[in-house]
C-alpha cells in the first residue's frame, strides 16, 4: 500500500520535527518545511494526502496557504495549527475551506488521531456513494441557487465560492428539506463517523452558509437540543 504523504508547514523548529518524528513513527511519509510560500509550492508540485498548516509563519500566512490550495484542490484535508486559541481564528480557517483544527499547546496522540480521522474521511469523501453524488448539478434553497457542479452558489447578481464540506451540509439540508436534521447525523455526514471535534464546528459551518444564502439563509432553522432543519 502507497504511503500517505504529509505535508507539514510550521515555522518553529522543535514543533515541525517533533510533528515530522511522530507522524513518521506511525509510518507516513512527511515532507516538513518552515514557511508558507515553500508549503505552497510543495502542495501545487507534489503527490499530498494531507496538509498541517500553522497559521503564523514568514512569507504566506498558514491561511494564505489554505486559501490557494482551496482555489485548485477541494478535496486535500487540510488541518490549520493556531496558537492563539481564539474563535475568529478557528472561524477563519474553517471559511477558507481548512477540514480542522488543533490549539497549541496539543498532545500528540490526539493530533494522530485526528490526522488518521481525516486521511479515512478523504477516502470516503472520494467514493462515488458520497453524498454529494445524489445531488443534482444545480438546485434551488429559497432565492439562492446552488451549483454543485461548480462548487458555488449565487443569490441575485453575487457568486461565492463554497467548499466541499459547506456544499455537502447544504446538500444534506436540501435532500432531507422540512426534516430535522440532529447535530450527530449532520456531523456523521459530512466529517464522518469519527469525528474527533465538538459539535462547535458543525454550528460554525452553518452560520457560514447562512450568511452565503443571503436572506433564504433564515430558512435553515436552528432546532434547540436537537440539530437544523431547513424549511422552504
């Protein structure tokens, strides 16, 4: 079996070998580097499965890198690496399409769990028995209109882009239209059965395509205790 190769972008020298020595220990393939513009070149030239990005770092910043790869590449999982602990810096790097998150300090054994969670969920994410592949190419939510195929979604004259996991909850909502949806279906869907993360990140995603719905996004109603339940 191919190796899965990991690419890891952290400028601070005893926490990419520390990463590079514990990834390797469980046998994947690391490729480790300390700045973003290095992070980027290598994610456009080589075969990657999965990329760790520390949010600060010299030349581009670990968003920066995320945002460029999301431009050519939706499906690379991609987990953002912050310091900060703050909430914008976890809701940003989720809008620029990141997969996950981890605050520093971080144990190891959580960050391996996490790294195999989402090497699992790309290859599910890949089989042709995904959700997105039972939505059409195009579909309505109120005024705005999704086009899968595309990856994006316009309400009057604007066009957003919208990454694979926010085209998937949108799609989850429009095929089970007028049911609740609880957070563990939701969150089974769309980052798989063994999600490591809180259900934070799940209500994170939707006020995003809510606010990308424009004014259907009040359809997708929040249902307290339970989950969402998108009423047309």
């Amino acid at each position: 079996m191919k190796r899965r190769r990991i690419l890891i972008a952290e400028d601070e020298h005893p926490i990419r070998q520390g990463l590079a020595d514990a990834l390797e220990s469980e046998g994947y393939e690391v490729i480790a580097v300390g700045d973003g513009k290095a992070a980027l070149n290598l994610a456009r030239q080589e075969d990657i499965h999965l990329a760790i990005l520390d949010i600060m770092m010299p030349e581009l910043s670990g968003y920066d890198v995320c945002r460029e790869i999301r431009k050519t590449n939706r499906l690379l999982p991609i987990m953002m690496l912050t310091a900060k602990g703050q909430e914008i810096d976890k809701v940003v790097g989720l809008e620029l399409g990141a997969d996950d998150y981890m605050v520093k300090p971080f144990g190891i054994r959580e960050l391996l769990a996490r790294v195999s969670a989402l090497l699992r969920r790309a290859e599910v994410g890949n089989d042709p028995g995904d959700a997105l592949s039972q939505l059409p190419p195009e579909f309505s939510m109120g005024e705005a209109l999704v086009d899968a195929a595309q990856y994006e979604i316009q309400v009057t004259e604007s066009r957003e882009s919208l990454t694979q996991r926010e085209l998937k909850l949108l799609g989850l909502f429009f095929l089970h239209s007028g049911e609740v949806l609880s957070r563990d279906f939701l969150l089974n869907g769309v980052w798989g059965i063994d999600y490591l993360g809180t259900t934070r990140t799940l209500d994170q995603h939707v006020a995003q395509i809510r606010k990308k719905l424009g004014g259907s996004g009040k359809l997708i109603e929040t249902v307290h205790g339970v989950g969402y339940r998108f009423r047309e």
